[in-house]
C-alpha cells in the first residue's frame, strides 16, 4: 500500500530547469531516507541524490552537485527535486525511492519502495 508517484518531467533546451515532485503515501516515512535515482536505455539506475525525511539532511551525487537540490515539504509528504543548468547528460527517466535507515545508500537493490519514474529528455 505504499505508494510513490513522481510527477514534473518533459523536454527542456540545455541550460534550462525543471523541478520534479515524488508524492509519497501510505505509511511515516520519518525514518527513512527519499532518493531520487536516474536511468537510461539500457543502462543500470543511477543515484542522483538522497534527503532524509525527519532531518533534512541532503546528499548529491557529484555528477549533479551544484545543479539540483532535493528537498521535501514534510506536510504534504512529497520530495522535490529542482535541476538547473540541465545537460543532455541528464537525460533519462528519474525515479523516487525509499528505504528505512540510516546513511548514505547508492545501490538500488537495498530500497523498499519505488515509483513508476518520469521522463527528463535535455536537448542539446
């Protein structure tokens, strides 16, 4: 019954920005760390980055460091990611993640929960 949805993606000119949302329910997810990871065609998923819902505390993959910021609106249990200076690098289907615990988790064999992704395509 846990459910994540993302929502937000489209097709942007590089150098452009979008934000993405991850509307999460179902349970609390004061214990649990809210990732956003990324993958392309054929490829493995990628971390992008995490926030920890009760702290705030936020951690980025250095690919995007500088460019997005995660973060969540505790009331309404959804997770943001806002990308600026979008690259064609960028372009892959995003999704949302949770997992129960504690520190930084890249492998996305050790989350509970995922959302069905939205697409990102960043045009050259």
């Amino acid at each position: 019954q846990v459910q994540l949805v993302e929502s937000g993606g489209g097709l942007v000119q590089a150098g452009g920005s979008l934000r993405l949302s991850c509307a999460a329910s179902g349970r609390s997810f004061n214990d649990h760390a809210m990732t956003w990871f990324r993958q392309v065609s054929g490829k493995e998923r990628e971390f992008v980055a995490t926030i920890y819902w009760s702290s705030n505390s936020a951690y980025y993959d250095d690919s995007v460091k500088g460019r997005f910021t995660i973060s969540r609106d505790y009331a309404k249990n959804t997770m943001y990611l806002q990308m600026n200076s979008l690259l064609p690098e960028d372009t892959a289907v995003y999704y949302c993640a949770a997992r129960s615990g504690v520190g930084i988790v890249r492998e996305p064999a050790r989350y509970n929960y995922w959302g069905q992704g939205t697409q990102v395509t960043v045009s050259s």
